[in-house]
C-alpha cells in the first residue's frame, strides 16, 4: 500500500511526501513425475518453495515554480528518496515415492535438500533539479544527486552525478517569428551522468558459508572473495538534437545524436581455479554507445473540418552502435566469457560457423579457421558473427486515419542485426534419449544417404565419435530481424443526441487485435521474446472488442 501527504507551503512552493510497503509471499510447487525421462530414475521429484519479500519505499519532495516577471521563470524540485528490499526463501525436496499419485513432500522415501536464504540491500540519496525559461527562447536546467548505495566498498558507497541541459526555441526569435511555415524550431543540447548498482547484494564483501562437513562436524568454508573497491558504474551520456515542425504542426518530427560512456564496468572479473574461486565483482572497463534516432510525423491528408477525412503517419528509426573500448589489465578479451571483446559489441557472438549436413554420411560439418570443413573444431577457429544483445536498427511505423467518428490505427515495428538462440527449442530438440523431439525437427533430419538437411543425424549421445557436440558453434543461433503488425484497433465515437438521450459525456465502441501477422526467418515461437532460459512464454494473438462509455 501507500500513503501521500501534499502541503502548499507558498504559492510557488509545495512540499509533498509519500511513502509505500509491498509485502509479497510465493510459493510454489514442482512435481516432476515418476513417468517421465527427467524422473524415471529417481522415482519422481518433489520441490517446494515459499518466498517473502518486503519492499520499502519513501519519497519526499520540496517543488517550486516562481515567474520573476513577463520574460523570466523557474522551477525545479529538491528532495529525498530511499528504499529497502528484505528477501527471503526456504526450499526442499525430496524423490523416492511409492507412485506416481503420490505428490506431498512427506512421502518421499529420500529428502534430498533443504535450503534457506536471507538477503537485502538498502539504497538513499538526495537530488535536486532546476530549470530556467527567458522569454520562452532559452531554456536551461541544471540536475544533481547523491546516491548511496548497500552493495559497494565501504568507501565508495556514494556517489555524485549531474547532468546539464540547454534548449533555443529559434521560431521565438524576431527573425523567424514572420515565417509562418515554421512552428517549431527547437536546438537542444544535454550533458549528464547515471550510476548503476545492479549487481548482488552482497559482491563487495568476503563471505563464508556454512552446510560443510569437517572432520565430521559442522563446519564453514570461505565462499566469496572481497573487493572494497567495488564502486559504482558511471554512465555519461552527451547528446544534441532538433526538434521541429511546419506548415502548422503538419509535418513535425526530432533528431538526436547521443554518445554515451560507461565507465567502471560492473561484470564478473575471472580467476583461476587454483585460487579457489572462479572470480569476483569487480569494475573491469569501459563501453560506448554511439547513435541516432530520428521521428518523422505529419499528416498526408489533412482534414479542413470535423468529420472530414484525416490520415497521420509517425515513423521511427534508432540506430546503436556498441563497443567495448577497454578492459582490465589491457586485456583484449574478457577471460572468462570470449564474447565480450574489445572493438565489438558487448555480447558478440563469437564461435565456430556450422556447415551444415554431410549428405553421405548425415554427419554436422563445421568451417574450420582455414574455411575448410571438419567434423571437429577448436577454439581457434571461432569467428566474429554480430551482436546477440542489442539490435543494430528499430523503430516503428503508425498510420491512423479518421473520418466522421470512425479512427483506424495500424502500428508495425521492426528489428534488425541481431542473432539470437532459444532456449526452450534448443531443450526440446536436445537428445532422443532424454525426451521426445519437436515434429518438425525430427521429420526434418537426415535419414539416409542423399538427404540434404540442415538437421544430422540422430544420435543418443549428443556427439558423434570424434566430432565436435552437436550444438556446438551457430548452428542453433539465427538472425533475429522482423517486421511485426503489433496493434491495429478499429473504433467509433459516438456523438450529438445519442449521447443526450443516454446522458453519457462520450461513448466508444472498438475492435482490436494485437500481434496479428509477423514477417521474419525466426526458427522458433516468437522473435520478439528469446532467450537461453526455458519456459518463455511466447505471445499469442489476442483479439478484443469491447464498449467505452463516460458518464
């Protein structure tokens, strides 16, 4: 729940505090049956979880809005925020029971696990913002905070970021103000910086944990190593850009430049293993990112009175392009995870290329780093593809057309340049000996001697006898580029003496669809929502009609 408490101190001043509590407990229950491959052996698994969380919220507010006089103004806000998360959860499980009807925890002839976990951070700062308007042409505004926050060294807990703006309204100025196609003719530049603390709770600290056995008592063991000089991740983003419009707002749109730097990495710096730790939190490097975006909107058919024929457009394109620039200890590739590399984007996919099906003989065939083909590759042969995390182009297309009550809005959006796998596709097509395969993967693998298929053969084992595992290099990643109808809705308003006899103030009556038709390569489910973890669920086509009505 939350409360508000608002209180007008002055005329230009109000001071406003709220504060918010979200307790929330989950539980949930895993049955895995006896029946199937994954708990055949065992006979059946059980897994029980109950999870509280409680979340904490205040912010308090001091805002101000004073006009000096006809051509000076200012407004700004100081205040206050803070905010504390409590997590916990209890687990167990247990297999062995007597059959398959048997569901409870209590039956399990073997428990197998009991877990507990506690954990929270705790975050707070102040900040202060103010803006300044002469004359409606220039605009600047100045914003600073103090953040800090739980899941950094003792040192670096806190930390300052800033950022600056300024904007010129030119269709103001005395010589534009006599060019009636100009409506809106605004330069705006921006300097500013973020922090970023979204790492675990508790990365900066050394700590032990118990659950071992020594000498055959309980013991602890050193679980974690510390870094007290984990700190926060800076972005800083400098931006210019124009806004504009003419021929009264008919054809409007914006344009910006953005170049932003983050600095102080947070990403898992590697260790060797011979230290007893595979690696720890740490502030590694430095990425960029560099693009455009662009909106154009406008109305190719203006309507001259109410009820006429109206048809706007607004369109949307964004390009980024990302880079690493630097990582630690003049390292050109991150040890521990090869797809982040300095020059690239972070995420790249960097592995072996897959050939396709050996026709003879149905066996998966790779390029090797000389481009010849090969059953089994090494790293060596791994090669640079693209991105996997960020698409190198997106945006959108709307039309909306009106006519005597009637509104048609049609919305596409797109995506292009990015691979992508799937986790739910690649668990279902893994092996034959652990479960059954999708339809169309199975029908499609070679069978015999001059099959052409990009599928191999099947084979128990995953891998065949000298040859690389059969999910090895792209062979399971595709580009992920499509064009989407994400939303086309169909509405009437209705007006004048319906309206009085049914003493409403408006009444609508819509149709609409979402997801309705998708152009792209993509292997799997939806193009829109991937990833490697299971159980995503794609989106459906939905359908719905339904009435509006104010009173």
């Amino acid at each position: 729940g939350n409360i508000r408490a608002d209180y007008k101190l002055a005329s230009w001043l109000t001071w406003s505090t709220q504060g918010g509590l979200d307790y929330r407990l989950v539980q949930g229950k895993r049955v895995s049956d006896a029946r199937t491959a994954d708990a055949l052996v065992r006979k059946g698994l059980v897994q029980v979880q109950s999870n509280w969380n409680t979340n904490v919220n205040i912010f308090s507010t001091l805002n101000f809005n004073h006009t000096i006089n006809d051509k000076n103004a200012i407004d700004g806000v100081v205040g206050y925020e803070y905010r504390s998360e409590d997590n916990s959860s209890i687990t167990a499980s247990g297999d062995g029971f007597p059959s398959y009807q048997f569901t409870s925890l209590q039956n399990a002839a073997n428990p197998v696990s009991v877990s507990e976990f506690t954990t929270g951070f705790r975050r707070n700062g102040v900040f202060a913002n103010v803006n300044y308007n002469f004359d409606r042409r220039i605009l600047l505004g100045g914003t600073v905070r103090y953040d800090g926050s739980s899941r950094f060294g003792e040192d670096y807990k806190f930390g300052t970021f800033f950022g600056v703006k300024a904007a010129w309204n030119m269709q103001e100025e005395a010589w534009l103000k006599g060019a009636k196609s100009i409506s809106l003719l605004r330069l705006r530049v921006g300097y500013g910086t973020t922090g970023n603390d979204q790492i675990g709770n508790f990365d900066a600290l050394a700590l032990y944990g118990g659950g071992g056995v020594y000498n055959g008592s309980a013991g602890i063991a050193y679980t974690q190593l510390a870094n007290p000089a984990l700190r926060w991740e800076t972005n800083a983003t400098a931006n210019i850009g124009l806004d504009f419009a003419f021929f009264g707002n008919r054809l409007n749109g914006a344009v910006e430049f953005y170049d932003k730097q983050t600095r102080n990495l947070l990403i898992t710096q590697p260790l060797q293993w011979t230290t007893g730790f595979d690696g720890f939190t740490s502030n590694v490097g430095r990425l960029e990112n560099r693009g455009i975006e662009l909106t154009l909107g406008g109305d190719v058919v203006k309507a001259r009175r109410t009820g006429d024929l109206n048809w706007n457009v607004n369109f949307v394109f964004a390009y980024n392009q990302q880079k690493v620039k630097e990582l630690y200890g003049g390292n050109k590739i991150l040890p521990s995870d090869p797809s982040i590399q300095v020059g690239q984007p972070a995420g790249v996919l960097f592995t072996q290329k897959y050939a396709g099906v050996n026709a003879a003989t149905g066996r998966a065939m790779w390029y090797d780093t000389l481009g010849n083909l090969t059953y089994q590759v090494q790293n060596r042969d791994r090669v640079i593809l693209g991105p996997t995390r960020l698409p190198l182009f997106q945006g959108g297309l709307r039309n909306t057309f009106s006519y005597k009550g009637f509104t048609l809005d049609v919305f596409f959006q797109y995506e292009y340049g990015r691979w992508a796998t799937d986790g739910q596709i690649n668990f279902l097509v893994e092996s034959l000996a652990r479960i059954n395969n999708l339809t169309d993967y199975y029908d499609s693998r070679w069978t015999k001697a001059g099959d052409v298929s990009w599928i191999p053969r099947q084979n128990a084992n995953g891998a065949e006898s000298k040859g690389s595992a059969q999910f090895t290099g792209d062979r399971n990643w595709f580009k992920a580029d499509y064009i989407r109808l994400k939303n086309v809705s169909l509405s009437y308003d209705f007006s004048g003496d319906f309206l009085t006899r049914l003493k409403l103030s408006n009444a609508r009556f819509y149709v609409q669809a979402t997801n309705l038709w998708t152009y792209s390569d993509w292997y799997s489910y939806d193009v829109e929502f991937v990833g490697t973890a299971t159980g995503i669920i794609p989106q459906s086509k939905n359908y719905t009609v339904g009435v509006q009505l104010g009173f």
